[in-house]
C-alpha cells in the first residue's frame, strides 16, 4: 500500500519492485525535499516517527519502518499525514492521490474473495 501510494504522488522508492524490496521498510527519494524538516514536521504535527538516511543516502531519503503488526488502518494513517508532510514541503503534491491509490490497492488485493 505505501509503495503504490509513493509511486502515484510521483515520488522514487530506493528500492524498485524488481529488485526484491524489503516487506519490512519502504524507502523513499526525497533528494528535492528537506528530508530533516519533513521528518520533524512528521514527528511534530503527528507523532509520527520516521527515520532518515545514514551516511551517503543522509538528507536524500525517508524511510518507513512497517514490520511486525501493521495494520491496513496503520498504513492508511500514515499514508495520509505522509501526504500532509510532502504537501507542506512540496507545493506540486495534489492531496488523496496516494490515499486512493492505497485504498484501491487494499479493496483489490485483501477485500476481495
């Protein structure tokens, strides 16, 4: 869900789909942003923590930690202040994209028997 969300709000995972992206984390380019003010903006609105890059990927990248109990409700949460977080740093992000992305992902993949 945080993958298709990422791609239709037009922004570049680290990790494309082919090259057996970690289920744990979802890392995501931030290069064009202010990778530390989005993550204290994150923290500071929302309670919402998230981690940056280390050493050579420091300021160039967010990454999402989504291991052990998440659940579909989590993701959409913070999907949706994600959002919130690019819009405030990144004027061009046209807010619910990637909510419905993720939601159209969840209805088509898990609701459906």
């Amino acid at each position: 869900m945080i993958r298709g969300a990422v791609k239709e709000l037009d922004y570049e995972l680290l990790v494309d789909d082919d090259h057996n992206a970690a289920p744990t984390v979802t890392t995501i380019v931030t290069a064009h942003l202010n990778t530390e003010r989005l993550i204290h903006f994150l923290r500071e609105q929302f309670g919402l923590i998230i981690a940056g890059g280390l050493g050579v990927l420091k300021g160039k990248i967010i990454r999402i930690g989504h291991m052990g109990y998440c659940s579909p409700a989590e993701m959409l949460q913070i999907i949706s202040l994600l959002e919130l977080g690019f819009k405030q740093f990144d004027s061009q992000i046209e807010l619910g994209r990637g909510i419905s992305k993720a939601q159209e992902i969840y209805y088509n993949h898990l609701m459906i028997e």
